[in-house]
C-alpha cells in the first residue's frame, strides 16, 4: 500500500501489486522471480513487509539457485501491518493476532542461503547497497527497521467513506474542494466547494441552480 501512494512510475507494466486482494501475504518474492526471469535486463526490487515475506521466504533458494539477481526490501515492524492498520484506525485498536513477539534474525537468513543482507541504519547506506547490487547484478536482501506504532500507512480513506473523511499524517492538512459538473438540456454548470460540504448536497446544489437559470 506504501508503494501505491508513493512509488513513481515511469513504464506502464513494471509494477505489480496483488493490491491487496485475495493473496493475504507472500505475492511479493515469488511475483518478483516471475519478473526477472520475463525481464533479465531490467533491475527487480521486491518491497515486502517482514509477515509477507515470511510466508514465501522458501523462494530464496531459488534466487540462489538460478541466480536470480533480485532485491528484496523487507519492512520489518515484526507486525502484519496491513491488518493492524485497520485494526487501529477502525476498530479503536483492538489488536488480535497480528504482532509478533519474537522476528527472526533476516541477516542470518540471507547468509543461510548464501545471499548479501544489509540493514542500513540511514538513506545513504540503503542508497549505496542497492545501487551496488544493481552496478554488480547481485541478489540482495535490505532489512529496514520501522515502527508499528508510528509508520502507518497515510493518506487513508477508511471503508465506505467520503474522500473528505481521509486520514492524514499527523500535522498534515489539505483544504479538499469538490468540484462539480451538472448539465441538464442546454444547461450546464461548474461549481468548486469545500469539503464541509456533502458530495450529493453539492450535485443538488448544482441541478437546483441550473433549473432555476432554465426557468
């Protein structure tokens, strides 16, 4: 979800994402060997939390294996994050099932089965380990260490909500305005409203206008 809201991208097709459909966890390493074995000339980044990877971590062997020159960024918050946001913005932090009391160690992981493990401590080091790993076409492992208390997710629109209803980072704030088009026969109007207004009231609003122009 990271990746939705703040990854650019430039080719149409270089990112996959189950978009947090139907897959729970695990999509994101074995959807990444898929995509360097259909691209070898292009660079892989997996970005995976460290429950997902957890639950697919086996494929290692086969970046191993085949030489698969793939880099796995795990977010390590020894969460399920995805599940816990939820659980803390919408069920007033009722948190069941999804924290881990004990992570295993990732850098011991990837020395197991033979691939380089970095746990950069700022963005320099993270910046020279993965252009390394690119510059040399090697695998690489990347632990990067958030906070599950902090690091949510945001902007957020929960379930069956209006846009005006988001959730922003903390100190964050954004003026949202609608801006509403109505046509009816010949008649058409613009009209641009703050978010103190309902959507549907501001539709009403812009028909009732242009009937009475009609009129």
């Amino acid at each position: 979800m990271w990746c939705e809201l703040h990854w650019d991208v430039y080719v149409p097709g270089t990112f996959i994402t189950s978009a947090g459909l139907g897959t729970m966890g695990g999509f994101g390493l074995p959807a990444a060997l898929g995509a360097k074995i259909a691209r070898p000339d292009v660079p892989v980044l997996d970005i995976d939390g460290d429950g997902s990877f957890q639950m697919t971590m086996q494929n290692l062997a086969l970046i191993r294996e085949y030489d698969l020159p793939v880099i796995v960024t795990i977010f390590d918050n020894s969460t399920l994050m995805l599940v816990r946001h939820w659980q803390v913005m919408l069920y007033n932090r009722r948190i069941i099932a999804v924290d881990f009391n004990v992570n295993p160690d990732f850098m011991k992981i990837a020395e197991a089965y033979g691939i380089e493990g970095v746990r950069p401590s700022n963005y320099d080091e993270l910046r020279s380990a993965v252009a390394r790993a690119v510059r040399n076409n090697e695998a690489l492992i990347v632990d990067v260490t958030i906070d599950r208390e902090r690091d949510f997710v945001l902007p957020f629109v929960p379930s069956g909500k209006w846009l005006e209803e988001v959730i922003f980072p903390e100190g964050f704030k954004v003026d949202l305005r609608y801006r509403v088009r109505a046509m009816e026969g010949d008649f058409s109007i613009e009209i641009i409203m703050s978010n103190e207004v309902n959507p549907f009231d501001a539709v009403v609003r812009a028909m009732n206008v242009i009937r009475r122009g009609a009129r």
